[in-house]
C-alpha cells in the first residue's frame, strides 16, 4: 500500500496487529479484552479472521482511559459499558450505574456517631434544596468520611468544610450536566456521560492537589511575610 | 476487672487482644501493619509482651481510614505515615509527598496534543494567577484527561469545564488549608493535613457524583416539563 492510501482506509477493516498499532494496546490485551466482553467481536471475514474499524479504536481509548485515568477495575468496567451497550436506560438510570461504579463505602455502624453524621449531611442537603429521596451510595462514603474525622479529631474541619464541598460539586455539575443534555445522539450521551463522570471526578481530584499546592504556598507566603 | 474501672483503664497499656477489640482491626492484620512498619511498635512489658495505648487505637484508625475511604495501598500509607512520623518537614514538603500518594498520572506522549493540552491547563492556570513554578504530578493527571476526551470526541466539554473544575477546588483548598493552619500542634498538623488531603479528595467526589444527580434530577424534570 502507498502511504498516500493510508488515510483513505482507515474506516475499511483491519485486522487485529493494525488495531493494536492503532490504538497502543498490545495484542494479548485486545484479546483479553474480547475475552472480557469489553471490546465488541470483529466482523468475520473468513472463520479465522476478523476485522475491527474505527468503533474498536474508539472502544479501546474508552477503555484505557476508564483504566488508566478513572483506576477503574475490568469488572466496574464491564458494568459501565453494559450500561452503555445494553438496553435503552434513561440518562438518569446510566448515571445511577455510572457513579455507582465509583462507590464503594465500608459498611456503616448503627450507632449514634453515625446517625449525627447523617443527620448533618441531611440538614446540609436540605439548606441547598436537594431532595433527600435519592439514596445514592455515595451519601455512605460522605458520612463515612465525617464520621472517621471526627474520631480522629478533626470533626470540626469535616462539619466546617461540609457546605463548601458541596457548593463546590453542585456547580462542577452543572457545567457537566449542562453539556451532556446538549449531546443529542443516543450514543455519544451514554458513552459521554460515562466519561464525563468517571474522568471528571479524576481531574477535580487533580485539581484539588494542585489547589492545595498553590493555595498553601500562598497563604505560607502571607504568613512569612506578616512573620517576618 | 468491673466494669465502672474501664473507662479509667482506657490509657493504661493495653495487650494486643483487648487493642483489637478497641480498635475493631483483627489481630492478624494489627500484626501484618506492625511487620510493614505502619504501627509503630508497642511498649515492652517483658520480652514476649508488649503494651499498646491510646496512641495505637488512633494510628489503626488513621490506616483504616486511609484504607477504606482513600482506597490507599499499603505502600502509599507507608509513605504518607513516614512523613508523618518523620524528620521535621516543613506543611510544604508534607503536602508534596501527601498529595504525590495520590497521583498516579500514566506517562504522557510528548505529541502535539499533549502539548496544546499543557498549554491549555497553564492558560488557565495563568488567569487564576496560580505559580506555574510548582510541577505537581496531578497536572500530568488533568493533561491526561483533557487529552483522552479530546480523542473520544469530548474535548468541548474538557475545554469548557476546565476553569469551573479549577474554580471549586480552589475554593475547597482555600476551606482545607485555613483550617489547617488554624492546627498548631505538629503532630496534629501532619496527620491532619493528610487526613484531610486524602478523606477530603473522596469526600468531594463522592459530593460530586451526588449532585451529579440531583443536578441531572432537577434539569430533566424541568425538561420534561418543557417538552410536555
């Protein structure tokens, strides 16, 4: 082939050592992939040989990135993309299974530091509105985290912080949401609000390590400063 | 013993048996933490005996924490407890290593995406009036994300939330770290700053992924209403 047709026949079939030079991911992955269910068949071409397209590097990149940048494990992978695959879920029921991947809070003792944890998440919920009927799993990781500050000492941060955070989410999803309602076609929403979701929440925590650096370096300045 | 002398007891040495059931960790894995040097050794009574304190409940608490709510390796604990425990670093330094735990950003391809991607990230770094001196890994992260949602076709999204994401975890930082200079004790100071860079990262996440769907409850209930 003559290097001024590669272009034209990237959309035709390839076989499987071209997706993998295409897409970065090694042979035997792409195989453990197929084997996982996360990478739809080929096409088959002859019974021993099939061929991927564009929708097969486009699959792959998702799935790198869920793994590379999300930390997401196979199996939270394979959950998101059935949701993106399987039948017609509302956005709503997609974003259930989505952030649901992303969950996993420790079990919760009955007792009454818990239940005044919950009851502070509940009044904070209540001051922005929100309705305290959807029972999301991350509500546990939220009380969770307050609840084990405050053994450790740090109670005050946890209940001081509380609005701030969730003022803080509440406007980052908005941005989110905003855009992936303009998103029209049934499958970039799915596969959208699945990235958006999973990646956005690595690039806020990101960017909450930098803000930490820069806003520390700041206020030390000022601190120095009025030291000296 | 009666039971009315317990409480008095509580900062009395205690035996392994009774730091278990105080602490809720199973013997086994107060050992293992002891072998990967993550509690520091209790005091000798006599050659097989060992004594705990109040000291060992609250530093298996910290490891619990780490574990279960910042999804920490044992390794990355190991690093974050020897700053804590370490030669005197400066709240600066411990940040670094503090947040450094918790990147894990993928290699970056000196390609031309990746470098329209960096220049994007200090654009608005620059607008935000942050020090581009600071080479925090977790800008390999956010790069990371802006470029693979490019490739899968989101880069609009990337683009036009990148300021908004900056934004709430600045005003998060700004919370964390006047709170935490308020601390002045410096064992507090450590083990609060990294307390509250690693269970604050997965408080706001979780924040974010439920006001992912209130947001999402919210606009397509005012949709529906449009559209009926």
């Amino acid at each position: 082939m003559a290097a001024g047709e590669e272009r034209e026949t990237v959309d035709e079939r390839m076989r499987m050592a071209e997706l993998s030079k295409r897409s970065g991911v090694s042979v035997p992955t792409i195989k453990y992939y197929l084997r996982e269910g996360l990478l739809m068949p080929g096409e088959l071409s002859s019974p021993n040989q099939a061929g991927y397209g564009a929708e097969h590097v486009r699959r792959l990149r998702m799935i790198r990135a869920l793994i590379e940048v999300g930390g997401l494990s196979v199996a939270a992978i394979g959950d998101v993309l059935s949701a993106v695959d399987g039948p017609e879920l509302s956005r709503f029921e997609l974003l259930g299974v989505v952030t649901g991947t992303l969950d996993n809070p420790q079990p919760l003792n009955d007792d009454s530091e818990v239940a005044r944890a919950r009851a502070e998440v509940d009044a904070a919920f209540r001051r922005r509105g929100w309705d305290l009927e959807f029972r999301a799993s991350a509500i546990d990781t939220l009380v969770g985290v307050l609840v084990r500050m405050s053994q450790l000492g740090y109670g005050s941060w946890a209940s001081e912080a509380l609005d701030t955070y969730l003022d803080a989410a509440e406007r980052v999803a908005e941005i989110d949401v905003e855009h992936s309602l303009r998103i029209s076609e049934r499958a970039e929403v799915v596969d959208g609000a699945a990235l958006m979701t999973i990646l956005g929440e690595a690039a806020l925590g990101a960017a909450r390590r930098i803000a930490h650096i820069q806003v520390s370096a700041r206020k030390l300045g000022q601190l120095d400063e009025r030291e000296a």
